[in-house]
C-alpha cells in the first residue's frame, strides 16, 4: 500500500460538541456512521455538533470490501429506533439530518419502513427540518424504494461507490445496473427529490471510467455528487491502490459540473455526508427547482 501523502490529514481537535453529540448518541442507542465506518472526519463533524445516524444496528448482511462496519446476522429491529433518533435531532438542534443504514437484506422490505417513520418523527419533532437519506439498493425492491420516497426526504442519495469494472470486487453483493435504477426511480418520483450518489478514488480505476460513471449517473437523475479518497478502514478490507492528488480531485470536479451537476463536493476528505447542509444549499443556489419544497409541493 502506498504511504498517506502530506494531504491526508485527519483532525483530532475535541471540544464540548464533540462530548455532546457522544454522549447524546449513545445514552439513545443509537449508532452512527461515523463510528461503525471509522470515518476519518468524525471530530471535526462531531465538533460541529452533527451526525449521520445509522438506522437498523450495527451488523450488516452484506460485506463489501471497502467498508469496516460488522457484518453477520442482525438482532431483531428496533421499533423504538426513529423515535430515538428524533430525540437525538432535537439534542443537536439540526437544520439537517442524514440518515444512512446497514444493508438488510434479511428483511422483506430492506428496512425501509423504519426509513420512513424516522422520517415522520423527525418531521414531528423539527418542523423545517431537512432530511437526506443515504439508503441501501433494498435488492431491487420497488415497493420498498416506494415506501421511502412516500416518505418524501429532501434528498435521497444511493451511492454507486465505485467504477463499473470494480463493482463485482468492491461490492460483490451490489449491482451497478442496479443502483443507477435505485437513482433512477427516485428521481423520476413526484414531488421531486434531489438526488445524489458517491463515489470513492484511489480503488483502482481509470479517470475515464471516472468520468463515465458520472456521466452514468447524471443520466439517472443524480445532480448532487461527491468524490472522496478511499482509505482502507482496517487491514481486513481492500488496501488502497493510489492516493488521487488534491489537483485531480478539482479537475473531477470542473468535469462534474460540465456534465451538469448542480452540487458537487470533491477533495481527498470528502466523503457521502460531509457538510451535507452546506452542499445542498450549494446545489440550490445552482438549481433552485433541484426539489420540491415541502411547503409549495402539490403530492
């Protein structure tokens, strides 16, 4: 594996948000992202006062090679979960909130149920709150799809990850075809949602097929996108093939936004959730129809 460039940096500044948001996150049971992912910008988000809630536990049924979160079989879901989790929002004050999950392929539905009433519940609890949803591909499942986008989240986001090529060596239990129609779906759902999807560099690939993908994604609705630098969680998962330097990740970006992305995000300590708010008020400013407002949208 290559050695970290002077460009990675992680910050470890810790102030009392960052004790907040511990302490409020765990005395719920709740999980994050941040933490089950080993995220490498959690104490400058945390910091912030903000976090991406990860729904349905901590134990994925799938095993994708990029990612440290714990797979196996899965407790029983949690229907306590959302109401948590809206307790959780109203301790961080939030304007926005993303909420991701573990892949549960057990259930029939992938687990989209609780998606959407933790999406209720926050709406009870924080009337203008913004919710982004970073959901699993749910197989496929179009009733389970529709279940989440009923829900109607400000964004929905689904992320493809990585370049076609490497799909079947990065996420064996995915399909690259198969998300690009999750995103598809979702941005052909009325009343509209911004969309957007992620995708990690330095897995191996090709700046053209970079630059195909985000064509690919473009093409299926997606108009927020971010690009991050991969790195290796632990030594279990896939080692990191390149570090991408800070000048590529901003020649992505111009090409992004050639495309016709209204949002984009792209630098080495980028990933799917960082500074979701800004980025989506970003987007807006490029395209303020990106979605439908819930307060002038006709269902």
């Amino acid at each position: 594996m290559p050695r970290i460039p002077e460009w990675i940096r992680l910050k470890w500044k810790v102030d009392s948000d960052f004790a907040k948001v511990h302490n409020l996150v765990g005395g719920l049971g709740l999980h994050t992202v941040c933490q089950s992912a080993k995220c490498p910008n959690i104490h400058e988000c945390w910091g912030a006062g903000t976090a991406t809630i990860m729904l349905l536990g901590n134990l994925c049924t799938r095993n994708c090679k990029f990612c440290s979160v714990p797979h196996g079989r899965p407790l029983a879901v949690d229907t306590g979960e959302p109401r948590r989790v809206a307790d959780a929002a109203r301790g961080m004050k939030l304007n926005h909130i993303v909420l991701t999950s573990v892949n549960r392929d057990d259930l029939p539905d992938g687990g989209a149920a609780i998606f959407a009433e933790t999406i209720v519940r926050l709406r009870e609890a924080i009337p203008g709150l913004k919710v982004e949803v970073l959901t699993p591909d749910f197989e496929g499942n179009e009733s389970a799809m529709r279940t989440v986008f009923e829900a109607w989240p400000d964004v929905f986001s689904h992320n493809i990850e990585t370049v076609e090529r490497l799909q079947a060596v990065i996420r064996p239990q995915a399909s690259y075809g198969r998300s690009l129609s999750v995103l598809r779906a979702a941005s052909e759902w009325r009343p509209k949602m911004a969309i957007k999807s992620g995708i990690m560099l330095g897995m191996g690939e090709t700046s053209d097929e970079v630059e195909q993908a985000m064509r690919d994604l473009f093409e299926a609705g997606c108009r927020i996108l971010t690009l991050g630098q991969y790195l290796q969680p632990t030594r279990h998962n896939r080692p990191v093939d390149r570090y991408v330097m800070p000048r590529e990740f901003d020649a992505y970006a111009a090409t992004a936004r050639q495309i016709g992305f209204a949002g984009v995000a792209s630098g080495p300590m980028v990933r799917s959730s960082y500074k979701a708010e800004e980025l989506l008020q970003s987007a807006l400013e490029q395209d303020p129809e990106l979605y439908a407002a819930r307060s002038s949208a006709v269902a």
